[in-house]
C-alpha cells in the first residue's frame, strides 16, 4: 500500500489565469528516499503544500496511508502530525523565543505532557546536533543552526513522512553535508523522505525514486537510472543530466 497518493490534483491560485497544478497523479511507497525535480514554477511547491494539508485542491484527492484526506480541524492536524514539511527559509517556520520554546510547540499542541515533550525536545536536538542551542533565541541563530531547528520542531511531531522544499540551497557545503548525515539517520530509522532539489547529481546518488514535475504535471517517476538515462525527458524539463552520462553514453 502506498503511503501517499495523489489523485488526479488540480490547483490554481486565486488571480492567476493558469493552474498550478494540472491534473497530478503521484503514489509514493514507505520507507523511500524521493527526489523531487523540476523548474521554478513547475508545481513542486504547491505539491507539496497539498502533502499535509496546507493547500486543498480544487479537484482530485489526496490519501495517506489508504485514507482520504479531509480538511476538518482535527483531521487536519493528525495529518500534519504524519506530514512534516521543512520550507525553505527556515524563518518561515520559526516564531517562539528560543529554541527549546520552538521545538516543544508541535508536541505541545498534540497535547503532550511537559515530561514527555522534554524527552522529545531532547531526542530530536541530540540527532540535529543543536544540543548547545537549546537555551539561544531564535532571531540569533546563523542560517545553518536555522535549518537545523526547523527540521528538529518537524521531527519533534514523529512524522511518518518528511517533506523539505529545497532546504539546502542557501546553505553552505559543509551545512549541506550536516543535513544529510541526518536525513540519513532518518532514513534508517524508516522514514520517508521527500526532497525538492534542483540538484541532479544529487538526486542521482541518493534516491530511491526520482519525481520530474513539468508545467503542474508529474511527468515522469522512476528510479535515478532510468530517469536520468532519458535524454529526451532531461532536454524537455531543462534539467541537464548527471555530468558522467553524457560520456557514458558516447
């Protein structure tokens, strides 16, 4: 059974005269690494926020784990308790004083004990190394002790699914490298996990599954070795290809 499903989505925001999403159909087993492709503007964003809830189609369905999803309060929130979603710029996201503070917010609201959520403030800082950071305000963290704390008030909720929304792109090499030591972690854990990157040799190397959006479509969704072996997909989505296969293929 496929973890999420989405089923024939349509989306157009309120003013612009085309749809952001046109018609997309997607399933995404558990326990898999996704790569999410595509051009600004091809619909990666607006999929995603339609992953937990934030945005609901104008027509189509989205299910999680075999159940359709309604957009009811407190259908709403078990879903995002399911569904992480990591944006971009962290500071989307962060609003308590300090960084504990941010952390506990999630496992608060799900109605935890203090006890219990401490434990998990604990857990999820020790896995995003920002342990010394707990006690710091918020407004003073650098960009990469942002990314951090974001993921970690995500993770603080135990979803079964993470999405991140090209988290990586402003950040320096050595961040980068951080965050996916720890996506890592994660995925041994079992998790599953969707990045949006506009990064192919990435997508390449870390994928299980690569997901190529184009004009508020997906159309394609394979494994790195098939998707990337098509030429004539990589020229259509002006993606590029991995820098060996040229060579491979010459």
């Amino acid at each position: 059974m496929s973890l999420l499903e989405l089923d024939d989505l349509h989306y157009g925001y309120p003013g612009q005269p085309r749809l952001a999403l046109q018609g997309v159909n997607l399933s995404l087993p558990a326990g898999v690494k996704v790569a999410l492709l595509g051009r600004n503007g091809s619909g990666k964003s607006t999929l995603i926020l339609h992953c937990n809830g934030i945005l609901q189609p104008n027509r189509g369905v989205v299910r999680f784990a075999g159940r359709t999803v309604t957009y009811q309060r407190a259908a709403l929130l078990e879903l995002r308790r399911q569904v992480g979603v990591i944006f971009q710029n962290p500071d989307d996201q962060l609003f308590s004083a300090s960084v504990a503070q941010d952390i506990s917010f999630g496992p608060l609201n799900l109605g935890l004990n203090q006890t219990d959520t401490r434990r998990r403030v604990q857990a999820v800082a020790e896995l995003c190394e920002i342990t010394d950071l707990l006690e710091r305000p918020t407004h003073a963290l650098s960009g990469g002790e942002k990314a951090r704390v974001a993921l970690a008030g995500v993770l603080a909720m135990e979803p079964a699914l993470l999405i991140a929304d090209e988290v990586t792109a402003n950040l320096d090499p050595w961040m980068r490298r951080q965050l996916f030591t720890i996506f890592q972690r994660l995925v041994a854990q079992g998790k599953t996990i969707v990045l949006a990157t506009h990064d192919v040799e990435f997508a390449r190397y870390w994928a299980d599954m690569v997901v190529v959006m184009e004009a508020g479509r997906v159309i394609a969704a394979d494994t790195p070795e098939r998707i990337f072996a098509n030429q004539s997909l990589m020229v259509q989505t002006g993606l590029g290809q991995p820098w060996y296969l040229p060579f491979a293929h010459a």
